[in-house]
C-alpha cells in the first residue's frame, strides 16, 4: 500500500499491474469499504484483462486521512468532482475506466456525467442514483446491525476506528436532508459505454435502479440481472463477474 498526499490530506492506494499499455481501471469502493475490502477482485481484473488497475481508499476509510465530520449531503458529489479528478491527474491515469460499487458506483456515475471527465468506460456494481424502498429498509438493517455488535466487528478488519466510518456515512445516508438524493441527471450525460450489474435479490436496491440507468444513458448501456445474487455481485459471483467485465471491456477495444 502506497500514500498519496492530495489537497485535503493523504489516501492510501495500490496499484496492481496488468502488462499492457491499455487504459488502466480505477477501483471506487462501497460506503462502509476502503482499498483492501475489495479481496482479491483487483488482482483477478488485472490478471484477466491485462490493465492495470488501481484502488484506493476515500476520506475516511481504511488507512486515509479523515474526511469532513458532519458529512456533507454533497459528499459523493465532492468525491466525483474534487477527489477523484485529482487522484486521476496525480497518478497520470489517461482515460480509465472506473468501477464502482454501491457508494462507489453513484460516484462514477456523477464524475462520468460531470462534463468534466475522460473515461474510456464505466463499470457499476449495485449503483443507487435515487433512494428507494429496499435502501431505506437496507440502512435500518445496517444501523441495528452495527448497534448489535456484529458490523462494527466486520467493520475492524478494514477500518481502525469502526464508529468512526459507519457513524457519519450512516447519519447523512438516514438524514431527512438526504432523502430527495437523485442523480439522474447526471446518467442523462455519461459519453462513455456503461456496464451495469445487479444482484436480483440485492438487499439494498430495487431492480429500478438499472431501469433508470437503462432508459437515461445516451450512451451504450450493457445491463446484467445477476440471479440469485445479493448487493455484493463481485464477492457473491466473481467469476460471472469477472467474465461479464471482461467481455465488456473486448467490446470496447
């Protein structure tokens, strides 16, 4: 694990080589993960698809800097269109492609319909552009689970400071202020090909979220319904996973 000191404070990266001269892919965890929460996925993308792929952790998460105490409602917004941009630039990425997972997916989707980005390709897990039913019920699930003890000790393998990481994620995801969160518009201005991916039985998200992503993207959208696949496709099912990513990113070449 490497450290990066960007303008609000260090991030913790790695960077897995692929041996080719492709565009590289950027990893953008879910909202309670970090750099290493991802297991092995990283290393099996760089590995089938011959491009180097980076992760790193956010604010907050795993061995970075603290993030802003209370978040903002922004916060993803801040990510896509402040934190991001500038990772990309330090580390010289020429028109990646990222993949993001739940919290990570709605801030590839905003960075990427930003204006300001140059992807080669999008990859969304489980992306939320709206709050809907099965998120509000996921949350509540989350809260009492970490009450209980359990999260918070899952939670420890990635995070020194559990609280610390759940707490305010929780508190701005739950917050009245938050519930009108809708990033549609920006789908309606992603140029780059789009693979989207859901679990069918996913616990945090209704099958309506590909729908939206489906109907507003100009651009050209692949979409998988992964059956009998909960919220976390690419450690439930990660050889269809891999497989479908790297077929996507053929078609792009």
């Amino acid at each position: 694990m490497e450290n990066l000191t960007l303008e609000n404070g260090p991030v913790e990266y790695f960077r897995v080589p692929g041996g080719s001269s492709l565009s590289p892919m950027v990893m953008l965890h879910e909202g309670l993960g970090s750099a290493v929460s991802w297991g092995a996925f990283p290393r099996r993308l760089a590995r089938l698809t011959g491009r180097d792929v980076v992760s790193y952790s956010r604010y907050g998460y795993g061995g970075s800097g603290p993030c802003a105490v209370p978040r903002s409602k922004a916060f993803l917004h801040d990510e896509a269109m402040r934190v991001l941009p500038e990772l990309i630039d330090r580390l010289r990425l020429v028109r990646p492609v990222l993949v993001g997972h739940c919290d990570g997916a709605s801030i590839g989707i905003i960075h990427a319909g930003s204006g300001r980005a140059d992807l080669s390709g999008l990859i969304l897990l489980a992306p939320h552009s709206f709050i809907d039913s099965a998120t509000r019920t996921r949350l509540m699930a989350l809260r009492q689970s970490f009450a209980d003890g359990e999260l918070a000790s899952r939670l420890a393998l990635y995070h020194p400071d559990p609280a610390g990481v759940f707490r305010p994620w929780s508190d701005i995801w739950t917050s009245e202020a938050f519930q009108d969160f809708d990033i549609s518009a920006y789908a309606e201005r992603i140029d780059c090909p789009v693979l989207v991916m859901q679990g069918v039985e996913d616990q945090a998200g209704t099958m309506a979220q590909l729908d939206l992503l489906q109907a507003r993207v100009p651009s050209p959208v692949t979409r998988i319904d992964l059956e009998a696949c909960g919220h976390d496709p690419h450690l439930e099912m990660p050889d269809a996973v891999e497989g479908y990513i790297a077929k996507f990113l053929l078609g792009m070449q």
